[in-house]
C-alpha cells in the first residue's frame, strides 16, 4: 500500500474528474492540475494547485509545453526510501508525486471528423503520454489511471484506506501501457497514410 498525498490531473475528458477531485481533496490529496482541468476544479471549488504555480513555468507555445518539465517528472519518477533519489528531490524542491490521471488529446476523433492535417498533427499529445509512461513505469511508488470509469474505484480507495495496493497499480500500469500504445498506432496509421497518398 502506498498513501496518496499529491495528484497530478491533467484530462481531455472531464466526465467525473470533479468528483473524483472533491473525493480526493477531502481525503487530505494535493491536487496539481493545469489548464481546462484545473478551471474545472476552480468552478466547482475543488482546491487545486496549478502545475505552471508549483514549477514556476508557464504554459507556453498556445498550450503545446505544459507538463514538459524537470519538476513534474522528477516528482513522478522519484523513489520513496531511496536516499538518493529523496536528497535530489529535497535539494531541488520536488513534490513526490503518488497519482497520475491523464487523458488524452482525442487524436483519431479528430482524423475521423475529416479535420485538416494541420488540425490533426495538433492533437498528437505530448505531455500526456509521457505522463501517463512514467506514473506506470514508476508503478511501484505511483498509480497511473487512464481510465475515466476507474475514477470513482480509485478515489474511494483512497478515502477508504488511504492510498492503493500494489496489485491495483501494477493493473493500472498495464492499461496505461496499453492506452499510450494504442495512441502512438493511431498515430503511426495516419502518418502511414498520408504517405500513401502522397505517392
């Protein structure tokens, strides 16, 4: 069982994340959040933290970097009872981060809508997989949930118990794993495409 004390939510849908959030909050977790999400959670006075306040960076290049950044990776990546890993952390002002939930931009709604290939390109996600590979990578210390109909389940562990058992997260790890590489497929099948067509 690992306790979670500090959330990093960053969603495309939003169906439930509220919920999930006030759940969370009232269980003692720091949410950290950006952009749309983050608004949601201001609106329906779900405390939140926003990433850019915590990192000291902004949004930049119209929403393109977001969580691209040194101090959200490293909270995500760092191991608890590593000594190392707690003086780096420590020393540079890290919050250890136990909890991703991430959605993602919707890439093949997108292509499947006939949007132009700029618009397209556009809705490849960055930040959200590399979020979503590292909180499953780190499975061990973090929980990384990609699945919205997973929110409630998981916010009520933690209400209940305080945090998530192993076997729960490794679970998770392998639907993250999962998500992402059905993601990178549909992106790879539009690329391959466009290069058929070309020919």
């Amino acid at each position: 069982m690992i306790p979670i004390k500090n959330a990093l939510i960053s969603v495309y849908r939003k169906e439930g994340i509220v919920e999930m959030g006030q759940v969370l909050t009232d269980s003692g977790v720091t949410i950290y959040s950006t952009g749309g999400t983050a608004r949601a959670f201001r609106e329906a006075d779900v405390p939140v933290t926003d990433v850019a306040e915590y990192t000291g960076n902004p949004e930049i290049l119209d929403g393109r970097v977001k969580t691209l950044d040194y101090k959200i990776h490293a909270g995500i990546l760092m191991r608890p009872g590593h000594p190392k890993d707690e003086a780096i952390v420590a020393e540079q002002g890290v919050v250890c981060i136990d909890l991703v939930v991430c959605n993602l931009y919707p890439f093949q709604e997108t292509v499947d809508s006939g949007a132009s290939y700029e618009d397209c390109v556009e809705k490849i996600d960055i930040g959200g997989p590399t979020m979503i590979r590292a909180g499953a990578k780190n499975h061990e210390y973090v929980a990384a949930v990609v699945n919205p109909g997973m929110y409630g389940r998981v916010a009520s562990l933690v209400a209940s118990n305080g945090g998530l058992n192993k076997g729960l997260r490794k679970t998770l790890a392998e639907e993250a794993f999962k998500h992402t590489a059905e993601y990178d497929a549909q992106v790879a099948k539009f690329f391959e495409k466009q290069l058929r067509e070309q020919q």
